[in-house]
C-alpha cells in the first residue's frame, strides 16, 4: 500500500498506523519538497479509517483525494482534510467524500458563467432533481 501511494501521488506522500487511545489510526503525511531531504517541513492528518488491511483501497483513494485537493485548490492539507472530512450536519459522522462541500465549491466556481446562461441562482441553488436533491441522489 505505501509502494502504490508513493507511485500514485509522488514524492512526499507517505502514511503509517498510529496507536491513539488503543485505536490503530491512519496518519497520511506530505514531506514538502524543498531539497532538504529529511529536513524538509512536513504536514500530517488523520483519516477516518483504522489501518487495516480491509480499508487499503479506502486508504489509497483518500489519499489521492487530498492530493488532488492539495494540488488542484492549493490547499494545505489539513485545509484539504477538513474539506473532505467535515460533517455537513453535527450528528454526522464523517466521510472522505463530503458531497454538500463538493457541491458548493462547484456552484461557486461558476457563480460568474450564471449571468450568460439565462438561469437564475434559484436554478442552480438546491439542484433538485424530481424532489429529491442531487446529494442524495449519489
């Protein structure tokens, strides 16, 4: 599994187990690369997968999820983490895939291109779809 995200995400992208209140927890860390080698700053977040053989897919794809972030959205990856992990309601659990976040990030990245299509805000608000709103549908 560290072979494949290595290959996968590059250089600087490394995870491991960690023992936190009798828990195996799952750390991804990035090593900037800044031609210090070991020296170079790094950044650590935990996913909400134990580290388990059963969850290396999951494991994988959450981490190249936080690359694309990283990369994509210049986030730092806590910033990243935050982003996937965090709960659209209080008595949510989290998930790596946040949709209601990824949905207003979409929205907002076109909120300029509204005025030229000749839809509304109130088109694109809610994307509802036969009552049921799109998030739900996934």
């Amino acid at each position: 599994m560290r072979q494949t995200i290595k290959l996968g995400n590059g250089d600087g992208w490394s995870v491991r187990g960690r023992e936190i209140r009798g828990m195996n927890k799952t750390q991804v860390t990035y090593r900037f690369q800044g031609g210090l080698g070991m020296k170079n700053p790094r950044s650590a977040v935990f996913l909400p997968y134990d580290w388990t053989s059963r969850n290396q897919s999951k494991i994988i794809t959450a981490v190249a999820d936080l690359k694309r972030l990283v990369d994509e959205r210049n986030l730092s990856l806590k910033e990243a983490a935050k982003f996937m992990l965090e709960p659209v309601a209080k008595d949510q659990a989290p998930s790596v895939t946040n949709w209601e976040n990824i949905i207003e990030a979409f929205l907002e990245s076109r909120s300029d291109r509204i005025g030229t299509t000749g839809l509304s805000n109130r088109d694109f608000g809610k994307g509802t779809h036969g009552g049921a709103s799109c998030a739900e549908n996934v």
